[in-house]
C-alpha cells in the first residue's frame, strides 16, 4: 500500500475531533479498506485544537484549499457561511470535498453540484442526513435500480428526545427542552431543531438525491413542534393509542412531489412509534424493492464522525486509483424539475382538538362548518374540561381522508366563532 492520501480537516469541533479519533483508533482497518495511507495534513479552526500527535494547524481555511498536497477538504464548521464559500473555492483548487453540512447543501444544491462536475471532482456527504445511518449510500447506490416513491422519516434527534420526554413523563414543551439540553441533545439556540427546519435541510437533501432534481426548501412546508402541548400528547396516546412525532416525508403524488415537514400521529403499531430520544428512523418506499427501514443514532459525536470516516475511506479508494470525479457522485441534472404538489391539494386524514365554552350546540356548530367544506368526521369525543381552562371542553375529532385546503378553511372559520376560546389543534394522521 504505498498510495498516499491527504486530508485537510476544517472544523474541529466535536465532530471532528471525533473523525480523528475514529481515524487514530482505527487506523489499520480504515487504511485496509481504502487501500491507501491517509494522512491529515492540516486542521483549520478558530479555536485551539487539543492533539496528541503533531498536526500543522492554521485559523486561515485558504492555507488548507491552497496547499497543493491535500486531496480531500473535510468541511465540519456548518452552516451557510463561510462552508458554501470554503467548498467552491476548494473544487475550483482541484480538492475532493467531504461535508457534515446539511445546511448548506440544501440551500446551495444547484451551485455546488454544478460546480464539482464542472471541476470533476467528488463530494460526499453521508453525515448530512441522520448521523450514522447509511440513508445516502442506500438510496444513490443500494436502491439505483429503482423508482423512489416515498421517503419519511424522524430525522431530527433533538425533537424527537424532546417529544419522547413529553410522551413518557407527561410534561411540557419548555421541561422536555431543558432536559434535551442537559443530555447534549440540544443547542443553546436549538431553533432550527424545535421548528422544523433542520429536519427540511435533511428531507430536501434525500429527495433531491432521489428525484435526480434539487428539492428547494421553499417547496417544503414545514410546521415545528413548540406550541405541542401536553395536553395533545396526553389524548392521543389515551384515546387513539397513538404518539407524537415530527416526520419529514417525501413521495409521489400522480407525477407531483408531496413534500412537508410536521408532527404527525402515528400509530404504536407503526414502527416509527418506537424509535426514542435521539435515534432517526427512515422509511424509503421503492417500486422494486419495497419498504426499506433504516433505524439508528442521529445525533452525537461519533454517530456522525462515523459517517464522516466512511466517506472517507470511499473517497480516498478513489483518489488513490486516480478515479475522483470522472463519475460523478450525485446524479443531477440542473435542467430538470419534479412538480411540487399544493398545499391545498393534498389529502389525508387528520386529528383535531377545539377548545370549547361547555354550552348546548357546540358540537352542531363545529360539525355544521366541516360539513361546509367537505370535511367528514370519523370519530369525535367530548372530554371533561381541562384544568387550566375551567369554562372550556375539549372537543377532540378524528377526520376520514379529506382535502388539507378545504379543512384549513373549515378551521378558520371555526375559530373565529365565539364559543371557540382556542385556535384550533391539527396534526395529520400518518398511515
């Protein structure tokens, strides 16, 4: 094995830090199944970096982009800028790109694919999406025979932790953050998990993957988990034996992409109930080989360093054979589009909690406005009133499939109706 590869790291945070421990640990293994030494040549962060051994480190990212000797930039920093920055400006240099960043990737898909074919060279990022499950390799190499037809899935570790806690303890939102915090499974500023918009990052990176077109996040509607209540949580696992859940999904809907990010019911026969704290679960339905579940942590220091690792090794067998970029990774063509489907056009079945002033014909008045719009009931149920709203009742419902526009107008409608002290509580039902 006398091929060399080097890697210039930047980003050396607590994912990098673990690639390279993962790399030292090892390192024998890892060099067997690239066929290739792998040497880090440099490391690029603004803080200091502890090591055991002796790497050159520098707080200028051009050093590394620049440096002729290094093959592959590892991109670990996040977010939009300055990562889109580093890598175009290290496939212009002629450098193999690996990225965590899932971010990035989804804002700037068009432009960074176009860019790595135009300098051919290879990009991968398995680490992007769900840790350390396999989902990109699965569905660009495992499942390339097939037609993609629906992808879904829990893949944002810190809101599903936080809706287990919920589910598990009975308490609120705001405790089940804090404990989400205090396990490391949550960020000072954990925005971009609780709303949903990590989970779009992920779910417009495996579409755009699958449909060979890029998947924008301004087509992903995208509702978070914040204002979830304990009380909703309480219902439905009392009364429909069901669990909370943020599910990204992904399918074909006659030709049309269906594509939303949003707490789902979800049934305990459905395997996705019991996929806890901060593990991710991805269903990929493929019109060869069926459904295909992939389950595992998504979120921590060495589930996702282990993916890093892995593109690496996958990387350097082709560095080291001279094959990098004369096949691109991602099949992409930025000519083509997949519709998106409306928001008002989209059918399922749907759980909704009124809350109610306790006086005859509330029930007449709600039911009188969904029937307006089409919207049939299946099961409804009238609770006792809730402790913290002592001249309400909650009216709980359960829809049979109907058209999403429709029953917006319904709701709409219906809380502006004096008895309704409450905006109203939707989740979809997932089948």
């Amino acid at each position: 094995m006398n091929e060399k590869v080097k890697l210039g790291l930047i980003g050396c945070g607590t994912v990098g830090q673990g690639v390279l421990k993962i790399l030292e640990k090892n390192k024998k293994a890892i060099e067997q199944r690239a066929g290739a030494n792998i040497e880090i040549s440099g490391i690029c962060d603004l803080r200091e970096v502890p090591l055991k051994s002796r790497v050159y480190c520098t707080k200028n990212y051009k050093e590394l982009v620049n440096n002729p000797d290094i093959d592959i930039i590892v991109e670990l920093i996040g977010g939009y800028e300055p990562a889109k920055t580093i890598i175009l400006e290290s496939l212009r240099a002629g450098k193999n790109i690996i990225t965590a960043n899932k971010a990035v990737l989804a804002k700037y898909w068009d432009e960074i694919f176009c860019a790595a074919r135009r300098y051919n060279r290879l990009l991968y990022f398995e680490a992007s999406v769900a840790g350390a499950i396999p989902v990109v390799q699965v569905i660009n190499e495992g499942l390339a025979a097939n037609k993609i037809e629906k992808i879904s899935g829990i893949l944002n570790g810190t809101s599903n932790y936080i809706l287990s806690e919920m589910s598990r303890s009975g308490i609120s939102f705001e405790v089940a953050l804090d404990l989400a915090r205090s396990a490391g499974f949550a960020e000072a500023n954990p925005s971009f998990d609780i709303n949903g918009i990590d989970t779009a990052h992920k779910l417009s990176i495996l579409s755009s993957l699958a449909w060979s077109s890029w998947v924008k996040l301004k087509d992903i509607e995208v509702t978070g988990i914040a204002d979830i209540s304990a009380d909703d949580i309480y219902f439905v696992q009392k009364e429909f034996n069901c669990v909370v859940k943020l599910l990204g999904l992904a399918r074909l809907v006659k030709g049309k992409l269906e594509l939303s990010v949003e707490p789902c019911l979800v049934s305990r026969k459905n395997t996705f109930s019991n996929v806890e704290r901060e593990y991710n679960a991805v269903l990929i339905r493929a019109d060869s080989a069926g459904d295909i579940i992939l389950y595992g942590r998504g979120a921590g220091q060495f589930p996702a360093a282990s993916a890093v690792v892995s593109d690496i090794i996958f990387l350097s067998r082709h560095v080291a054979n001279g094959t990098a970029g004369k096949i691109p990774f991602v099949s992409y063509d930025p000519s083509r589009s997949m519709p998106v489907l409306p928001g008002n056009e989209k059918i399922a079945s749907y759980y909704l909690r009124f809350n109610a002033l306790d006086k005859p014909g509330v029930l007449a008045k709600i039911s009188g406005i969904l029937g307006k719009y089409n919207v049939s009931i299946a099961t409804v149920y009238q609770k006792e009133p809730l402790p913290r709203l002592r001249k309400a009742v909650p009216v709980l419902m359960v829809t049979h499939k109907i058209n999403k526009g429709n029953l917006n107008k319904a709701i709409e409608q219906i809380d502006k109706l004096p008895i309704i002290i409450e905006k109203t509580v939707k989740f979809k039902i997932e089948e």
